[in-house]
C-alpha cells in the first residue's frame, strides 16, 4: 500500500516505550517533522524530563497540556449529570478522556501547519476508534497514522532493540504484567492474571483504594452540594473540580469504595475483563442520584434512565463529538434545572450508602406520604383508579373464564359491519 505523503505530524506522546519508538519510526516511515503531545489528565504521571526525552528521540516539539479541568467541566460532569454507565457498571474513565486528548491534538495540528496525526493504539481495543473518530469530526483532512496496524513491531522487545539500535533513551524498568491507564477520574487494570474471568485480582494490582477488608471500621459521613446537577461543594465547603475529585478520590480510596471488575463488550467486537477503581466518581453517582430522586417526577426520571443507557454507549464508542450526543446534553440541561441540593452518604468497607438528601426544589412531601391522615389524598380514591387502571387484565380474564377456554364465545365476524 502507497503511504501518503506526510509533512508534518502530532502525536499523542506518554514518553513511554511505545511514544519514543513511534517517533522514530515516523521520521523513519514518512520522512515527516514530528510534533510531540502530552496531556495532563491527573494520571500522576512525572512529566519533569519529558521534553528532552522527546526531542532525543527525534521530534522537533513538545507540547505538554494541562486539560485537567476542562476534562472535568466538560467531558466528566456532563456524563455524571446524564447518569451514563456502561454496561451497569462501568463509569467511563478511559472512554471520555480519548476525546479531549485527540481534541487537542487536531488544534495543534492546525496551529502548527501539520498534515497528520498519530497515536500509540493497538488494533485490538477501543481507544483506536475514540481518537480516530474525533479526528474524523474535527478535522477529516487530516491523515490518521496508526503504527501499530502497519510496524513489524510485536512486542516489548521489539520495541525495545528498535530504540536501541537508534539510541532513543528509553527508562528500563520493570514493567507491569497489567495493563493501565490512569486520569483524574480512575485507573483501570487490564492482562495478566485478569486475562482470566475466573482469577481473583490480586490486592498488590490496586492502586488508587484500600482493600474493603483492611478499611477503617468506623464509618465516615460525606455531604455533597449540586448546583444544576454539577457537584460544587464537600462537607459545606465550596470546591472547584479538581479539588473536588482529587479529595474524594483521597476519601473514598481508603474505605475502598469504586473498585468494579467486568467483564465488557468491546466496541471491536471482542469481550475484555477490565478491574477499574473510581472512588471519587462512585460517590459523585450516588449523592447525585439521591438528589435526582427528590426533585425528578417519575416518568421523566424512568426516562431519563433509558436516555442515561444511550449517553454511555455514545461516550463508550468515541462518538461524543457528534449531534446526537449534544442533543442529549441540551435536554439534560433542561432535566438538571431543578438537580440542586446536598446528599449525604456514609463510606464503609466498600459500600457506599445513601443517608440523606435535601433540594429546595423536592417533589417529596411529607404530608403526601404519609400513612396517616391528611387532607390531600383521599384513599377512597384508588379504588376508581385501580378499576381503570387494570381494565384491560379484567376484560381478558373474564373472556377465559366466561368462554373462550370452554369454546362457547365465537370470534367476531367483521364481514356483518358492512358500509351503507
């Protein structure tokens, strides 16, 4: 196959062994200026070092970008406030952070001149899909080179003699038998012994909570404050997004709360067995359903609901720069109006439990509620509704009891209704 010609591209570059291979090969392979970038979502990564490691393994330009509370603000929030959960349990980590980082690299690349772009993904998974598509809705001019679907490269060593032989410094440190990806958000653990659906994670994989088992036996209560459906304080104090996250990841992680091992459909067709950690987002979910509950009336929270189902499925399969997914957000800014007040939740051992919630904007009244006495609801009442409401049972029913299961009532002739 005819490469195509190639000038200048971006890369999505972690500095790791993959990125260093990859710049060289690019160099290599398309004879093309290589510009480096690296986003800081808060995956704890050390980024000190890493513009020389770039430039020496042969790009021209590093670009290291802190998009941690644009990816809150606008890619986490957005998909908590819908609800959105991947096949039950899943909350997204990895899928919404491809998109902000391909974003960004499409602005590069315009800012900078640059004909292509490139990322580190193999053939197998889904993050392939989540950047090429944004690529695709941002900017379709651009060439997508993928390395792993055109190098002889199959494996860390490999990869490791082609740096090597080109002297790209690379760290040599022992690698983990998991695979992982880390933000703000989570850490998700994938291979090794979790190759295997029936292996129990091993405790040493976690990194982000405390074993349930380990954590503190003494309860700790949490209060969170929503405005519109996006969370803006803890324990009374106002609180932007990263601070926000970043302390209930700290408190969630030591009672253990978020840890989810699934097994899920991948969009490539295939299932893959992923163990993920989400303190801090798995409280996020549970105060804010607590406040849905109050001031939603239920059909629109039952509907909500199915639209939640979707929202994840768009953001799981990298279509989030699309109209479908903006419309979903237009109505859930409508849905959110009245998502406004506190919740309360007590963290032990795992379990994360909803205590308390209050929202000026409650549909809940206790007057309406209550078992005893009150003069709203008149109980004699139901009796007309519930004759109405099971109408349709009681016709069928009777039709088998008073003859069709005895053969004594004769189907209907339309023929006899004839038009004058």
């Amino acid at each position: 196959m005819t490469k195509p010609n190639v000038k200048k591209c971006v890369l999505a570059y972690s500095g790791g062994l993959d990125t260093s291979a990859i710049v060289a090969w690019l160099r290599e392979n398309y004879d093309c200026e290589v510009i480096c970038m690296t986003a800081d979502l808060g995956q704890e990564e050390e980024l000190t070092g890493l513009e020389e490691k770039a430039l020496a393994s042969g790009a021209s330009k590093l670009y290291v970008e802190d998009l941690r509370d644009e990816f809150l603000r606008e890619y986490i929030f957005p998909t908590l406030r819908a609800g959105a959960i991947y096949e039950r349990e899943y909350l997204l980590g990895t899928s919404f952070a491809r998109p902000i980082i391909a974003k960004r690299m499409v602005e590069i690349a315009e800012a900078e001149g640059a004909d292509a772009v490139s990322h580190g993904c193999t053939g197998k998974g889904n993050d392939q899909v989540r950047f090429e598509l944004t690529f695709k809705a941002l900017n379709p001019r651009l060439t997508v080179i993928a390395p792993w679907r055109e190098w002889e490269i199959r494996s860390r060593e490999d990869a490791l003699a082609y740096c090597a032989a080109r002297d790209i410094p690379v760290q040599q440190s022992t690698r983990s038998i998991y695979s992982r990806d880390r933000n703000i958000w989570h850490i998700s653990h994938e291979g090794g012994i979790l190759e295997n659906p029936w292996q129990e994670p091993e405790e040493e994989m976690f990194t982000l909570t405390t074993s349930p088992l380990a954590a503190p036996d003494e309860p700790e209560y949490v209060e969170v404050g929503f405005e519109k459906g996006v969370p803006v304080s803890l324990n009374g104090a106002a609180m932007g997004p990263i601070e926000m996250v970043t302390q209930l990841n700290q408190i969630g992680g030591r009672h253990g709360i978020g840890r989810v091992d699934m097994v899920e459909n991948r969009l490539v067709g295939i299932k893959s067995r992923g163990v993920y950690e989400t303190p801090g987002g798995s409280i996020l979910y549970k105060a804010l359903q607590g406040i849905e509950s109050l001031v939603l009336d239920g059909e629109t929270m039952h509907y909500k609901d199915l639209l939640a189902q979707k929202y994840a499925e768009i953001v799981y399969y990298g279509r989030w720069f699309t109209p479908l997914r903006e419309a979903l957000d237009a109505c859930m800014n409508v849905l959110a109006e009245p998502m406004t007040g506190t919740a309360r939740v007590r963290l032990f051992k795992g379990s994360c439990d909803l205590v308390g919630r209050k929202s000026p904007h409650s549909l809940y009244r206790e007057d309406y509620a209550t078992f005893g006495e009150d003069d709203v609801y008149d109980q004699a009442d139901a009796e007309g509704f519930i004759n109405l409401y099971g109408l349709s049972m009681k016709v069928r029913a009777l039709l088998g009891i008073e003859g069709i299961a005895n053969g004594e009532l004769r189907a209907p002739d339309y023929t006899e209704f004839k038009r004058d």
